[in-house]
C-alpha cells in the first residue's frame, strides 16, 4: 500500500492536502499534535469520498515522539510504504525582534525547521532504498521575501527552502523528489485574524487563496507527472511578491 504522510494534516491547509492525496489513491497517515477533533474530522472526510487514512498523533518538534510514532508505524506496516511526505506543520509567534522572546524564536524554528529535518530523515532511506518518494515542504511568502514581525517564523520557512534545493541534490538520482511550495494568504485560522479585505487590495488576484488551490500543486507534486521537477520553490500567492 503506497502511503502519504502530512504533517500538521489536521486542518487548514494540511486538512486539503490529507483530502487530496487520498483522492489520488494515496492511504494517508493525517499527523496531528493535540487537536484530535479536527484529525478525526479531517478522517472522516476522506472516508465520506470513499478513501482510507489513519491518524498518527505525534509532536513534529520533538525527536522522541517522532521516532517513537514512525517506527512504531514502520513496525506494524511493514508491508506498507511511506512514498509521499508533506512537511506542512508550522506555527507563527509574531513580534518585532527587538521584543521578541527567546522562546517565541525556539519554539517557531523548533517545529518547522527541526521537525522538517527530523521526519524527512527518518522516511528517507526508505525512499532512496525503493527508488521513489516525493518529499513537499509547505514554507510561505515570508521565508522568499521576509515579513516584518517574522524574522523567526522567515527564518525557519528560509531554512526549510535552503534545505529543500540542498537535499533535492543529494537524492535526485535515486528518483525521490524535493520541491517546496510557497503560498501567500491563504484563508486559514492562521490567517483568520488578519484584515483579509485590506490585504486583498495589495493582491493583484484581489483575494486570499483557498487550500484546496494549495492542495492542487501538493497533489500534482506527488504524481509521475511531476518527476522531473526536482530543488524548486514554487510561489502559490495570487501575484504577490
């Protein structure tokens, strides 16, 4: 059974990425933290269209509990393979440097750019072992242009998309893929806070994007179709830049 794993698959984004990578045939493992409510719903959604998944709770900041979830998986699935990893799980702690907490820096880098490094080395040698795997990490418009009240979280995106044209070089001829997708202001709870109808006018589309449009380009990434696209960043964010 040809397996997909989504980080942070629980809502937002990863929720449309989980929905989208089952409809392609994918059985996908849904990572979630502590929201299991919105993983089970996220589950239940894709039984409703007629795919499989499972949830697999685990903290994508911590060593431990990563190695402890996958090899356990690993262990009882051994028939199984994980051939798609989408590292989306991320999280914002704004504040101005000159104020900002040691923690809020530790904290934002810890789980987007330590959690990609410890999941993705954990799956690769399996990828790299079967010939095949396609590896997608969701980073953001300010990991490229830097926003102002995010130096950590663009500087854990900026990490990510260093990483992502980096390892792409290593594992390209052994058939997995690395690429990262971008995206603007997509309407999630991340951005549900923002003024979306001002930030809409500094868009050239005029409107925040929705995840499902982000879920597209993952899906597309994770097929045959896209095996000779390798090391890129691709922007998803209405024409801004």
């Amino acid at each position: 059974m040809k397996c997909a794993l989504v980080t942070g698959g629980s809502r937002g984004i990863g929720k449309a990425v989980s929905i989208a990578l089952a409809e392609l045939g994918h059985h996908v493992l849904i990572n979630y933290k502590s929201n299991e409510t919105e993983a089970l719903n996220t589950l239940e959604k894709i039984k409703s269209k007629g795919g499989t998944a499972e949830l697999i709770p685990f903290d994508v900041a911590d060593k431990s509990s990563v190695d402890a979830a996958l090899d356990a998986w690993m262990q009882n699935n051994a028939d199984s393979k994980i051939v798609v990893l989408v590292n989306n799980a991320g999280i914002k702690n704004d504040s101005l440097m000159m104020w900002m907490q040691e923690s809020q820096w530790k904290t934002v880098l810890d789980t987007s750019l330590n959690g990609f490094f410890y999941i993705t080395q954990k799956l690769l040698m399996p990828m790299l072992v079967n010939k095949f795997g396609r590896i997608i990490n969701i980073v953001s418009v300010s990991g490229l242009k830097g926003l102002s009240g995010q130096t950590n979280y663009s500087a854990a995106k900026a990490g990510v998309i260093g990483a992502t044209k980096a390892l792409a070089q290593e594992v390209a001829r052994k058939g997995v893929t690395v690429n990262a997708i971008a995206p603007g202001f997509i309407r999630t709870d991340m951005t549900k806070d923002m003024p979306e109808k001002d930030l809409a006018k500094t868009i050239p589309v005029q409107r925040f994007g929705e995840p499902e449009e982000v879920a597209a380009l993952v899906a597309f990434l994770a097929s045959d179709k896209a095996a000779y696209i390798t090391g890129e960043v691709i922007s998803i964010n209405g024409g801004l830049y």
